[in-house]
C-alpha cells in the first residue's frame, strides 16, 4: 500500500530567483534570514540533506558537503508561473503552470466591484485599500461595529478579504458574503482567494483575528494531480488549508487545522491510517504568524519545532512510504522593504526507505513534485513536469 505525504513548509523560500527583482525583492532569502537567529535548530532537516540543496551552503556562508553525506534525495525548486502567492505556488506543485499572474489590487478594488458587492450583500465597505490584517481591524474595527458595514481590504497577494466582528456579523453570513463574492469575481477579476477574516474584542486596541479563517479559492484552470490521483481511485487527503486552496477540486477527505501543531498531529494520525494516496499538508504559521509580521525569532522557532517533531513523523512510515517536504514561496522575514511575499527558490526534500539519496540540482518547475507522485502511483502526468523518481525497466504508467 503506497502512501506520499507531501508537507508544505508555507513561505520557506531559499534564496531569491533571477527574477526577484522584477517583484521588487532584493537580496531576499528566507532561510538566510531565519538562520541569523539563535532560536533555529534544525539538525533533522539538515540530515536529510538542507543545506546541500544549491546555492544554500554558499548563502549561510557554512561548507556544504561533498557528494553523498545525505539521507533524502533533495533539489532546488524553480518556479515556472508567474508571481508569488499561495495559490499560484501550490497549484504549480500539483501541476497548473501560471504564465499570467492573477489579479491584484495595488490600488484598492474598482467601484463597480464594491457596489456589485454592496448589492449582494446589503451592506456597505470600509477600507478598500491593501492593508496589513492586524492592523486593519485596529483602524476600522469600531467603525465597523457602529455601522455594519464590511470591512474589505486586499495585500500584494490576489486577495479580497472580508473582515467582520463575529458579534456584528454571524460566521455563517460572513462565509455567505465570502460565497457571494466569490461567485462575482471571475474573469478579468477573478482573483486567487476571497477570505473571511473574522474578528472579536471589545474595541480598538483589544480586537484580535480569531481561527475561524475561511479560503474560498477560485477553481485550478486546468488538471492537477489531485484530479489524476482521484480519478485513479487514490485517496487525497487535504490537511490545512490545501482543501481551500484548490476548491475542493480532486479532494477526498479534508480537515482543516488551527496551525501548525495541529497540522503536525493531524499527520501523525493519518500516518497511523491505512489508505493509498496522497496526504496533502499545509504548515502555515511560518507564513502568516512570522513571514508577514517581520519576526524573525518567531520563523525559527516554528522551523525549530517542527525539526524536533520529525523523527516522530519519520518512526511512522511504512516500507512504501514517502515523504516529501517543500515549499510554495518565500516570504522573508528579515526583508524591510515590505511586508509581502518573496520570489524564491524553495527546497525539496524527499525521503523514504526504498528513495536513493541523490542531489538532482535545481529543478525548472514546481510542477516536477507532481509528476514525482503521480509517478509513484504508475500515472502518466497530464501536465508539464519531469518526475525525479528513476525510470524502472518495464514499467507501463496509466495515461492521463
């Protein structure tokens, strides 16, 4: 019985691409960054082979090691699609190449999108302007409380996001707005995610975001691994956010989680099922709790927990097992320049009892990750993307 579990580090980037600089990121490096501080200890990661991936050695100023020396076969991850976001990251990694990215709003959200909106759901908006998600229930929260109107603001990201006080705004009318908006921005402004930011506290100062976060994402373009392994009767196991991101779209049974504790032990009991297919994980707090809000010694600590967690993740695979460890952007915590996302490379780390070691270089898409599953489970990619796992002599993969 075969099983990949695939975990998404969110926003652990390693080194800027070619490219950073047509995003504005400059010198940006993630795990750079998050090495400066006292808090990183990682000797699991390390192990399986980190700072071997290209390029890392050489940018932590540490010698990496010679050829071998490692237990996981590791690359460097290239990103093929056009932008920097979640949902352009993770749809590359399941196989949807992005030549365009998708909309954003540096600008705020045109007039006929705020009154289409109104429209629907009756009530008015507040903010409309890219904005940090902490602060902007701090600078409109009241005025929201008083008026019942929306508060609706977006980031660097192809976000419309809907903040509301769970007291003014129920949170199952507020998932109804989501839904309404969701249905409205397609086409020209069909942008990534609308996301519900729902918020408590008593007023200005003491309001804080609580975890009752909903991602309604707009449907992958074209076919992913998730459709391919469902189509083949695999199970597709959404941990996290990953149910969000593609829609439900090729999913089979999903929970979502609080962070990343909750992601990590949501793994371990899935690791403890029987099943074929994919579990499909997103580690988020790296992104939002540190990436975004510039903490540096909050980014290592998470990385750090998540090493110490590992070998308990690596006692609970099986004979077929494989584990595979990634990313879908950077998002540097130690970049002044903004509070977005980073254009990076990220890392692949695949281990497995029966996976050679091996140092495959830098890959030219994300894309390679599918294909790598979908090869495991003897399917034929019906996208772009070059499996890493070797050929075998005889062997015949189902077509797409």
């Amino acid at each position: 019985m075969k099983r990949v579990f695939l975990i998404v580090l969110d926003s652990f980037g390693i080194g800027a691409m070619e490219d950073s600089a047509d995003y504005g990121d400059i010198g940006v490096n993630t795990l750079r960054t998050v090495a400066s501080s006292p808090f990183l200890q990682i000797p699991n990661m390390k192990k399986l082979g980190l700072f071997q991936i290209d390029g890392v050695g050489e940018a932590l100023r540490c010698p990496a090691a010679g050829p071998g020396g490692h237990t996981a076969l590791i690359a460097r991850m290239k990103e093929r699609s056009r932008g920097k976001d979640t949902t352009i990251g993770h749809w590359e990694i399941a196989g949807v190449c992005s030549p365009s990215p998708l909309p954003t709003y540096p600008e705020g959200f045109p007039v006929e999108i705020l009154e289409e909106f109104s429209r629907r759901t009756g009530r008015g908006v507040l903010c409309n302007r890219p904005y940090s998600g902490t602060r902007v229930i701090q600078d409109y929260g009241e005025e929201h409380m008083k008026t019942g109107d929306l508060i609706v603001y977006t980031s660097a990201d192809s976000v419309f996001q809907i903040a509301a006080h769970e007291e003014i705004v129920p949170l199952e009318q507020l998932y109804a707005y989501c839904r309404a908006a969701r249905e409205m921005l397609q086409g020209e402004h069909g942008v990534g995610r609308v996301i519900a930011r729902p918020f408590t506290g008593p007023g200005a100062g003491a309001f804080t975001r609580t975890p009752h976060r909903h991602d309604f994402s707009i449907l992958p373009p074209s076919v992913t691994m998730l459709d391919q392994l469902e189509e083949n009767g695999k199970s597709v196991i959404a941990v996290g956010k990953i149910n969000d991101i593609f829609a439900g779209k090729g999913i089979t049974e999903s929970v979502y989680t609080s962070g990343n504790a909750e992601g990590i032990e949501r793994t371990l009991e899935y690791l403890d099922r029987d099943f074929e297919g994919l579990c499909f994980v997103n580690l988020v707090d790296y992104d939002m709790l540190y990436g975004h809000r510039r903490d540096v010694d909050g980014y290592a600590g998470a990385l750090t927990f998540f090493d110490a967690r590992l070998p308990e993740i690596l006692g609970k695979m099986r004979e077929d097992d494989i584990l595979m460890m990634t990313a879908d952007h950077g998002c540097d915590p130690g970049y002044q320049a903004s509070t977005d996302h980073t254009r990076e490379y990220t890392p692949f780390l695949m281990y497995g009892r029966k996976v050679e070691p091996e140092n495959l270089g830098t890959r030219d898409t994300f894309a390679d990750i599918g294909a790598t599953v979908l090869r495991y489970f003897g399917i034929r990619p019906a996208f772009e993307g070059e499996s890493m796992l070797p050929s075998r002599a005889g062997e015949t993969l189902t077509p797409p």
